[in-house]
C-alpha cells in the first residue's frame, strides 16, 4: 500500500535552496548607530535572512520607524546584502514566533511560516510588537523587494532562494518535508486500517446526537466534529455481536435490523478501509490540495501497482485523468507524501506552476541536469495544463494528473514518447457514505447524504458540499438547473456529450466517466448519466422545443460503444416514461426464457411511486388494502437486479421490470431477497412472497425489439447452490419498438 514511484534522482546541483540576498558574511567590525529617540522602550528581536540558517540580533528603540529598523539590518548584515539599498529590504513579522532551536532545522520551519509584510514605513516597532518578543525565538524574516531584485547582477534566478512572502502558498510542503522526510517508521503513525462495523455507526450516532440534539431539524449544521469520528474509528470497541440490539424480520435468507438502520445503510458493514491522518505532526499548514483524513481508496493501489510497472524515465510518463471531484490530485499528493516517507527524490510542480526539487531540501528550480532518473508529479488541473518545458527530458518520468483536457493537451504533441493516459474509477457506494459519516470533518447524516446522491451521483466533491446543509443542496441543484437552462440554443445534445472527454464543464455535471476495465485507459472509458435527475434535467431541457430531441441523441450514440451505458439509461427512462402515458390496461406479448413460450402479459395503469426500504412496505400495503395498481421504482441509484417493482391486484404474484440494451444482465439475488425481506410472513403481504412450489415471482426484461428474438435466461448471480431462486423467479423478455417509444411519450409530452 505504500510503495512509492520508482522515483531515484539527483540533481547534478545539490546546493539546497539558493540564498536571494547574498551569503552572509562575519559581522561588520563598525556600524552606524540609529539616531536617538525619546522613547527608551526597546525591543530585542531576532531575525533571519531568508534562505539563510544563521539568525542575528538587533536591538530597536520602541519607537523607531519600519524604515528605520530596515536601515539597521542593513547595517548589521551588509556583507550579506551588498549591492542592495536598505530601502529595497523586505521585513516579514512571522505570525508565531519560531524558537532557534534545533538550529539544523531551523531554516525548513521558518519557511513554512506564516507572514506578515511589514509595509507601513511609519509605523513603530511598538506597534508591531506592543509585548516582549518570545527570547531565543525568529521574530522576523528579511528579505529583498521583488520589484526590484531582477536589477541586481548578484541575483540570477539560479541563485535565489523560494521567497516565503512570493510562495505563502507552498509553506505547507516545507512543513510537511520537516516532518516525514525519509522517516518509514512514521507509517504506521500515519496510516491505518480498521474494520467499520454497524456498532460504529450507532456509537457515533448516539455521541452526536447527545451533542447536537437538533441534528435532524432542516437549519442544521457543523463543520467539526472529526475529533468525535476519529475517537471512535480509533478507541471504541464494538461489543459482542450477541450484545447489538437486533430484531429478526423473519426467515432464513433476510436482513437483521440493527437499531432502526435501513437495509441500504446495513449493507454498508462490516467494512474494512484504509486511510491517511497527519493529524499527528500537528502541522502549521496542512496540504491544501487534499482531503484529511484520506481515504486510500482501492483504486490508488491499482494506480500504484500500474505505475510501478511502467519504465523509467519519459518512456513511463502517464496522465491520470477521469471524472472530476473523485481524487486524482489527493491521488498525486498520496504519492508525494510516499515519496517523502521513504526518502525517495522526486520533482513537484504545483497547480501555480512551480517546480521543487524535493530531496533532503527543497529547491525551486527553473532549469534541470541530471543523469539520473527521476519522476515529476504535476498537479495540473487548473489553466495551465501543461508540464514546464523543463521537463521534457528523457530521464524525467512525468506523473500528471488532470480532468480530461482533450486537444488542450497540446504538450503530448511534442513531447516525442507515448504517454499513457488513464482513467480513475467512480467511488462506490460504500466508499462514498463511509467516507461521508466516518472521515470527512463535517457532520453529514445519512438522511443527507442520499438525498445529495440522488442528484448529484456518487460524486464526493459535490455530495459532500450538498449534505452539509440544506442551503448548499438548494443552491447546487438551482446551480445545475439554471446552467442547464443557460444552455446556447445552438449546442445539441451530442455536443455536450463529446465534451466530457475535453471540458470539465457542464458536461461533467450530466454524464460521468468510468475506466472499461483494469487497463484503466482514458481512451476506452465508458459514459453514463451522473444521476437520473441530472439526465431528465438536460433532455426535458430539449424536448421542450422538441419533442425527438432525446431520441435522435439515443440514435446518435447507438453506434458509440463507449455509451451503451448512457443508452441503456435512457432507454430505462423512456420505457418507464411510456408505462406512465398508458391510460388504460395494455396488453404485450412476453416470451419465456426458459422454454420459449409466448404469452400475454397485462401492464395494468399503475401509479408510480419512489420507494426507499423504510417506505417499501407501507407503500405496498397501501395498494393491497386499496386494490390499486403500483410502479414501484427504487430511489437507490445502485439498487440490485431489478429497475423497478409492479404490484397489480388482478395478479397474485408480483412483477419485477428490468430494463436493458444488453445482451447479458445477471439478475443480483442479494435485491431479490432484500425485496422479499419486506414482506413480512405474519402481514397480508405475506401472500406476494414467491415460492418454488407455488407463486412465483415475474422478472419482465424490457429490451429493444431487435433484440428480444435472441435474448437468453440471465443468470441469477448469488443463488443459492440448490439454485432456489432460479426456481422461484421465471424470466420473461419483452420487446418494443423504440421509435414507438418516443413517439407515444412525444404526444403525451410525459417526462419524470
């Protein structure tokens, strides 16, 4: 799990970060002393020339000016400021007070402080330090104004130092190299991994809800609670499986209630993860460009292990793209810290376009030698897409990570060597709502968190920012919504289609990539709707001026292998679409999958409704008792086997729809007993239960008409070795005409 890239590297310069001042000499044998003042408050502070390791005092009147102390460090250190003016140094008041000690360090830990530009010439050093300076302690950092330094002969961009006050932004990668560099035996300090279990999820319920009693109220919300979640994931120990409070729904092959959890959270545990927390380096500024505490997803490793295998050197450089907001930047900076750990060079050019040379310092470089190989990480989703021409080099190994850039990636072009482009997989389920309540530092409740993956898919970036509150939800999905209306009546459908391979714009909001198998080839990433809502979104959008508009973009991506799963999600919209325009009884020929026979089959008009486990139930009991005709359609997004329930009180069994363009669906046992879970044997839906002896249930494939002739028996996938359910469950497929479809939702102008 924590290999680091194959990343051996030296500079052919080894010197650590350049001094942008000068090399501090011996301190002048005469100095010109700061006129008196009136005030005799004085100041004793400590400063440090940046990039150097040797700090040096000054003495100040408390009434001397910020110019004034600039001319006595000038006079104190001008041997190491020649051919600067006193009036071009720069001083820096460090927000916290750095102490001297360990003085080898002490270069590394001043850098990565926050500072304030002390800008204002007229302003006191009582001002500025109303209080005593901490002793033996960097008060300030010196350094030369920007503005004018490239006037200097003396100051070449080879022989300058990262400039703290220029690079504010990068202070965190210095803390951290402080921290972890070459230091393996930190892993198991930083990286653990657990078994989550239905125990933890109710102890962290109970601990939060004791806390925040108006957890469940609308206006809620709290973006700390990480301490609480990481106590439990690392001190509580789940009781005995016998002491967990259970109640049996009946029967052999159903799901145990634990504490009110639904069977979709239940399906969650026991689960094993893995994750990342620097919580203990108790760092001044942490990585800003990934989520702590980190989910090693099992994706990484797969990336790790690909990227392992590639050769040195620009014969091994990759693009890790994919769908936005799943982790490809938390990916490379995982790698980073990797690297850090095992004390492994290596060449990081940030999303501002810097580049360091991280080793035992950190160098920023404009220009590269080596004759070695080394790996370059490029953080590189922002506008400049682009490795720095630097590293273009044969014996660099660029790891650059991306949201798909298509042509903008012109680089590749030039670059005279293959490079791999991948894809990431999407998170799944488990690795969302897991994530959610256990690592992510903000309280987001279950309830939340599927109400957000309804819209917005398994996206984390954007289910996480929606279930912090109910306001971000409104305003994400009023965002999409007003984007989709926003849309140029010139631009198709197609054309925001082909946009997910080269934007990472409204496209990506519609439509997600996903890898087609374990090459993880961006080239060969398969299409699907990111949610069904945002899919209705974008197509009513269309068919409100008209009406064929989401059938000719079916017909347009029949022939694009990459979308059949997108196809296959419109065809399901549309079928159920069309069951909700039949304003009557409608009868179709269905064919047998185990024999071939042909009967007739009765859709009867049913109303739709959205189940969720804790509604299924009284949904269905309500029809029972009412005798009227119900479309059960789960709001679950991965729901196993079947897109949807029919209950028709003419009929004593019930009816499963699937809806596919394939030629294989397995059929998932595990939703077939969840669906049987909920009728309960002592309630009147005991009678819909299927049986080998007696009522079977109905398992309806929808499928294109050209395609129903050929269809086959599809596999019951986790049956049992009796094959029970085979024998409970008769297949049935029914074939329609997709133009029909359409054409009879058309003109009803019926939508979701």
């Amino acid at each position: 799990m924590f290999d680091s890239i194959k990343a051996k590297g030296k500079r052919t310069e080894t010197n650590p970060i350049p001094n942008p001042i000068g090399t501090s000499g011996s301190e002048p044998t005469t100095s010109t002393p700061v006129p008196a003042m009136a005030d005799d408050t004085r100041r004793v502070l400590w400063c440090i020339i940046k990039g150097d390791s040797t700090p040096f005092r000054i003495a100040v009147p408390g009434n001397a000016t910020i110019d004034e102390v600039k001319d006595l460090v000038w006079e104190k250190r001008k041997n190491g400021l020649q051919k600067i003016d006193a009036a071009d140094i720069v001083l820096s008041k460090l927000e916290e007070a750095e102490s001297a000690d360990p003085q080898d360090t002490l270069r590394q830990r001043v850098e990565s402080r926050e500072v304030v530009k002390l800008k204002d010439p007229w302003a006191t050093v009582l001002d500025e330090f109303p209080t005593e300076p901490a002793a033996r302690s960097i008060h300030i950092i010196v350094s030369v104004d920007t503005l004018k330094r490239d006037h200097s002969p003396s100051l070449s961009w080879d022989s300058k130092r990262l400039r703290i006050d220029d690079h504010l932004q990068h202070a965190w990668l210095f803390d951290l190299h402080s921290k972890i560099w070459d230091c393996k035996d930190l892993k198991q300090k930083l990286f653990y991994r657990l078994e989550i279990t239905a125990a933890h999820y109710v102890e962290l319920q109970k601990r939060l809800d004791d806390i925040y009693p108006n957890r469940g109220s609308e206006d809620y919300r709290n973006g700390n609670v990480l301490s609480i979640k990481l106590d439990i994931l690392r001190s509580f120990a789940p009781p005995p499986e016998s002491l967990i409070q259970v109640t049996s729904t009946g029967g052999d092959d159903e799901q145990i209630e634990v504490d009110g959890m639904d069977d979709e959270l239940r399906a969650l545990f026991p689960a094993t993860v893995t994750y990342m927390d620097l919580s203990s380096l108790k760092l001044k500024k942490p990585p800003p460009r990934i989520p702590l505490p980190l989910l090693i997803r099992q994706e990484y490793g797969i990336i790790t292990n690909m990227l392992n295998e590639l050769p040195e050197g620009n014969a091994g450089s990759v693009i890790i793209s994919g769908q936005p907001g799943t982790g490809k930047t938390a990916f490379l900076h995982l790698q980073i810290i990797r690297s850090m750990l095992e004390g492994v060079p290596f060449l990081y050019q940030t999303i501002q376009g810097d580049i360091f040379h991280v080793a035992d310092s950190i160098t920023l470089i404009k220009s590269w030698s080596s004759e070695e190989p080394i790996v370059a990480f490029v953080d590189a989703d922002t506008a400049s897409y682009a490795p720095k021409d630097i590293l273009i080099d044969p014996l660099i190994q660029i790891v650059l990570t991306s949201s798909p850039k298509g042509s903008k990636q012109q680089w590749i072009k030039q670059y005279g060597r293959l490079v791999r482009m991948c894809a990431t997989d999407l998170w799944s389920p488990g690795e969302l709502f897991l994530t959610g309540l256990f690592l992510d530092p903000q309280d987001l409740t279950y309830a939340r968190l599927k109400e957000s993956v309804s819209y917005f898919g398994y996206n984390p970036r954007q289910c996480f920012q929606a279930s912090f509150s109910v306001s971000n939800l409104i305003q994400l999905i009023q965002t999409l919504e007003e984007a989709v209306r926003s849309i140029s009546p010139i631009l198709d459908i197609s054309t925001i289609f082909s946009e997910i391979y080269s934007s990472s714009g409204l496209s990506h909001s519609i439509f997600q990539l996903f890898p087609e198998d374990d090459r993880r080839l961006l080239g060969g990433a398969r299409v699907e709707a990111v949610s069904k809502w945002a899919l209705d979104l974008l197509l009513k959008k269309y068919e409100s001026s008209q009406s064929d508009a989401a059938f000719n973009f079916y017909q347009y991506i029949k022939g694009i292998r990459s979308a059949a799963a997108l196809r296959g999600n419109i065809m399901e919209r549309q079928v159920l679409n069309y069951f909700d325009t039949l304003e009557g009884p409608q009868s179709f020929e269905i064919r047998s999958l185990a024999d071939s026979t042909i009967s007739n089959w009765t859709y009867p008009r049913a109303t739709r409704a959205t189940f969720e486990s804790s509604s299924f139930t009284s949904l269905l009991s309500s029809a029972v008792s009412s005798r009227y005709a119900l479309h059960l359609v789960p709001r679950d997004p991965d729901f196993p086997a079947i897109n949807s329930v029919l209950y028709d009180p003419s009929s004593p069994v019930l009816t499963g729809i699937q809806v596919t363009i394939r030629d294989e669906h397995p059929v998932a046992v595990s939703g077939l007993k969840r669906i049987q879970s909920w009728l309960k044997q002592d309630s009147p839906l005991a009678r819909l239960r299927p049986s080998i002896s007696a009522n079977h249930w109905r398992l309806v494939f929808v499928v294109p008409e050209a395609a129903a002739a050929s269809f086959e028996q599809q596999s019951m996938k986790g049956d049992t070795s009796g094959n029970e359910w085979a024998r409970k469950v008769d297949q049935y497929v029914l074939g329609l005409r997709e133009d029909i479809l359409w054409r009879r939702t058309a003109t009803t102008g019926h939508s979701l």
